[in-house]
C-alpha cells in the first residue's frame, strides 16, 4: 500500500496485541511510520518466558490454541514455523479433584460437551443421578429466549448441577480464572451456544464432531489443536520486535493522555510531559487504562470501558525430582472445583505437556492461584504463595521433598471478565470509538482474551486504521 505523504501512526502498549498491529501496519504500508510505546522495562505485556539453570518457564500463557490461524499464521510469517511444538501426544488427558482425590476428567468430555457417554457413566466424578441428569440431556428443549445467558445457567440447565460443579466450573474457571456464574456463555463459548442451536443437544452435537471417535484418553480439551515455541512465547515477542524498524518501539514512557488538536492530528502526551503527534492511534491496553486514556477524547467510550472488570492469578512454579512424586504423572495436569474449597485453582505438569521446559527426571509444575472467585488469595505474600501450593502438591499428587526451584509470577487484575451481556458492551464501545477517526482499540478485553484473539484484534485495528489513513 502506497500512502501519499509519509504518516506516523503510534500504537500504545507493547503486549502482544500491540505488537502484532505495529507488524500488521509494517508489513501492509513500509512506508508508514510506526512507533510503539510501552509503559514497562519490556516487551510482552502479560507474555513473559523464563529461562534459568537449564528450565523455560512461562510466566502466563504457555500455549496458543490453533482452531483459529491467527497465531500460528503469524509465527509462519515471521519465520517462525519451524521453531513451533505441539503438546506431547503421552499423557494427554485432564484429571480433576473430587472429594480431596485426583481423578481422571472422563474421556471425550471437552469443556462443556461429552463426546463419550461411556466414561460419562463410568466415572467417579458423578453420583448415578447426576449420569441420569446428563443423559437427559439429549432431550432438553433448546432454549427459547435469545437472551444472553451465564455459562453457569447453561451448563446447568443443559448437563445438570452435578456436571457442572465438578467438571466444567473448574475446567472453565481454569482457563479464564472466572467466576462461571457471571460469564456470559455467548462472549467466552459461543460454540456451545451454536451447537444447542445447531443440533439441540451437546451430546449430539459433540458426537458429530467427533465422529469417528478420538481413541486414546484425551479429556478436557482437544489438545492437539495446542501449540507453542520452542524456546518459549517470548521468542514471539523478541521477533515481532527485531521486525520493527530500529529504534520504534520506545520502552519506558507510559503514555498519560490522548487528545485531538486543531488540526484533527492526534497528540499523544507521555508522563515524561513529551509530545508526540500522529495521524492514527492505536490503543493496544488493558480496559481501566484505555478509559483512562481515551477519557479526553470520549467520556461515553472511556465509561463503558470502565465497566469490563478483571481478575488476577499468581502462578507459582515448582521443580519436583520425578521420583519424589508418588501419583503417577499421566495427564497434563489438573483443576480444581470450587465445590472442593481448596486454595489453589490448578496445577499444570508444564514439562509432560512441552517438550524442552526441564530434565527427563524432574517435573515443572505451575500453581494458579487467585481468579475472580479467590481474589484475595493470588495477593498473599511470597512465601505464603509458595507454603500454600506445596502444600497443596504434597496432599493432591504426593510431592515430597523440598522442590529444587521455585519462582512466582503475579499478574494482577490481567485476565479481562467477559460477564453477562459483554458482547453489547463491547460493541456499544466500538461504536463510540468508531466515531473518531484514526483511532482503534485492540487488545484481550474485547473479542477473546487468548493471544490468537489478541493477536487478530491487533491486525484488525491495524488494517482499520490504514484504510483509515488512505482516506484522510
Ligand atoms: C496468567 C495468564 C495466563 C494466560 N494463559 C494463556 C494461555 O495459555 N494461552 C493463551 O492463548 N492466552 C493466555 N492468556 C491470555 C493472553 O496471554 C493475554 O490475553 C494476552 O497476552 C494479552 O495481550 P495484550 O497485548 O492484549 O495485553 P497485555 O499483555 O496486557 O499488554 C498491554 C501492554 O500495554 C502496556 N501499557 C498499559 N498502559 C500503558 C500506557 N498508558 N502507556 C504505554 N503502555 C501501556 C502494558 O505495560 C503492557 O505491556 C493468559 C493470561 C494470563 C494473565
């Protein structure tokens, strides 16, 4: 694309969002100026990889799901393909905690869907009226309102209580560190939606998808369809960034406030009082701080963004020698129901799931703890982070020992809530934005908080705002 006088367009926040926009813009327009300013030391944003004394530990993300191309898409691009991995094909499979005992999620049960009634009716995890509750779930009416709907109330209406307090509020509040009673099912699954619509019932819908069926053990989701780099999620980050012109991307300078002068050019003011002036903004941020930026410019956007709330995990990582574990390792790890009142959410075997994170005879281990429904636990100290998820290691897998790392990452208010009715909150925010032009939003709090999501909203609100600039 050939722009006539050369524009500068600024994309504040350096997360992966930001990241994939700024390389969207270069890669559609060279000839536009861009510049990425990032509030932190680093780039990532919530993607951060460790690697230390011959381990890689993810700090947050670990993988990326790939039923949607945007992120692997974007590795290829950048010379990437050859560096992804896939989960290990041994011991894939889910267990879950059930009256203080690790079990295995059964078979075929993705997220919300069984695909197998089989283990549905052989498993533990359900007394023998919650199996009966469960098969009567092939002939419940859909439902009839259009409304949005928690996934709470739909997997309880369509799988029953028992499914759902002890297989999918755990699955789920795993994944999203929320409180299922407030997620709106249409925001965070809409698949599920689609497939009551589509066949009336989850059972059938999940055997048609599964037809023929996956042998093997998988259970809680497909994990073929999970990827990630070898060297870890920051080597996304560092070669989005070696991409960018020299010198674009400006680390330290939080950006204060945004504004249009006279000339309708966009004016960017950093906390250091600089000032910068652009043709298009892209704000690439969590919620609180784009109503924060955006609030001089549109008061209506910045409150409807001031009603998307978020919630916060710490993640401890534990190295365990194998031989110091007494439960046999053969799943990917485990979660943990709210019905269990237990303090930590789950706990995921980093090193069986990739290949490459720690020696054959060791185990990584991350802890989750906190999310919407134990907020106060993910700000408790270091140690007692540490005492509270050995402790719970030594009584769920039978982790003995003093474990030969341990590291914390804390990620306060990072995981946007996308609660009942978010969908029309979002677009009502989109059409405020809309209203200005050269200015676009992007980022987890929208459209999916997984990075392929993050990573498609910043493309789009890059290919926007170049249409955009080719107008002006
Ligand atoms: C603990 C955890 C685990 C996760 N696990 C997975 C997973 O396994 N798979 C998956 O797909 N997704 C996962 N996610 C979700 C995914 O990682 C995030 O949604 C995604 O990385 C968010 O990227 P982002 O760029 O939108 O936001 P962020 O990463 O938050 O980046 C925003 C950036 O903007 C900067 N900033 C803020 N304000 C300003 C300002 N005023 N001026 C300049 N800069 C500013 C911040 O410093 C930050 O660097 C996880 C998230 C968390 C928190």
């Amino acid at each position: 694309m050939n722009l006539s006088a050369r524009k500068r367009v600024i994309v504040i926040g350096a997360g992966i969002t930001g990241l994939a926009a700024a390389h969207r813009m270069r890669e559609l327009a060279g000839d536009v100026d861009v510049t990425v300013l990032e509030a932190g030391p680093r780039a990532g944003g919530v993607l951060e990889t460790v690697r230390r004394d011959g381990y890689l530990i993810e700090h947050s993300a670990d993988n990326f799901i790939t039923n949607v191309p945007w992120a692997i898409d974007l590795c290829r691009r950048i010379g990437l393909g050859d560096e992804l991995i896939s989960t290990s094909t041994e011991q894939r499979g889910a267990l879950v905690v059930h009256r203080g005992k690790i079990e295995r999620v059964p078979a075929g049960f993705m997220l919300m869907a069984p695909a197998r009634l089989w283990p549905m009716l052989t498993t533990p995890l359900l007394s023998p009226l919650g199996k009966l509750r469960l098969l009567a779930e092939w002939f419940i009416p859909r439902r009839k309102s259009a409304g949005d709907e928690t996934l709470a109330a739909f997997a309880r209406r369509r799988l029953g209580r028992e499914v759902f307090e002890n297989i999918v509020q755990p699955l789920v509040g795993g994944i999203y560190t929320a409180d299922p009673e407030k997620l709106s099912l249409a925001a965070t699954l809409p698949r599920f939606l689609e497939m009551e619509r589509k066949h009336g019932s989850l059972i059938r819908a999940a055997r048609a998808a599964e037809n023929p069926p996956t042998q093997g053990a998988e259970s809680g989701v497909r994990y073929g369809l999970f990827y990630t780099l070898r060297d870890g999620l920051t080597s996304l980050v560092e070669r989005l960034v070696e991409k960018l012109p020299p010198g674009s991307l400006r680390l330290n300078a939080p950006v204060q406030s945004l504004r249009r002068d006279v000339t309708n050019a966009w004016q960017v003011t950093l906390a250091s009082g600089e000032l910068l002036a652009a043709d298009a903004v892209i704000v690439a941020v969590g919620a609180p701080q784009a109503a924060r930026l955006i609030g001089d410019v549109d008061e209506t956007a910045a409150k409807l963004l001031g009603q998307i709330e978020y919630a916060g995990t710490s993640i401890v990582s534990l190295v365990y020698r194998r031989s110091e574990i007494t439960r046999p390792l053969d799943a990917f790890g485990f979660v943990v129901p709210a019905v269990e009142k237990r303090r930590i959410l789950a706990g995921s075997f980093s090193s069986l799931k990739f290949a490459g994170r720690a020696p054959e005879d060791q185990v990584l281990v991350r802890v989750f703890i906190g999310g919407a429904l134990q907020r106060e636990l993910a700000e408790l100290p270091d140690d007692e982070l540490r005492r509270i998820a050995t402790e719970e290691l030594r009584d769920l897998i039978g982790a003995r020992g003093e474990p030969l790392l341990v590291d914390i990452a804390r990620w306060p208010a990072s995981m946007p809530q996308y609660h009942l009715g978010h969908t029309a909150l979002v677009a009502a925010i989109e059409a405020a934005a809309a209203r200005h032009r050269g200015l676009a939003l992007g980022g987890s709090a929208y459209h999916g908080v997984g990075i392929p999501h993050c990573i498609h909203s910043g493309e789009q609100a890059a290919e926007r705002m170049l249409a955009a600039l080719r107008t002006t």
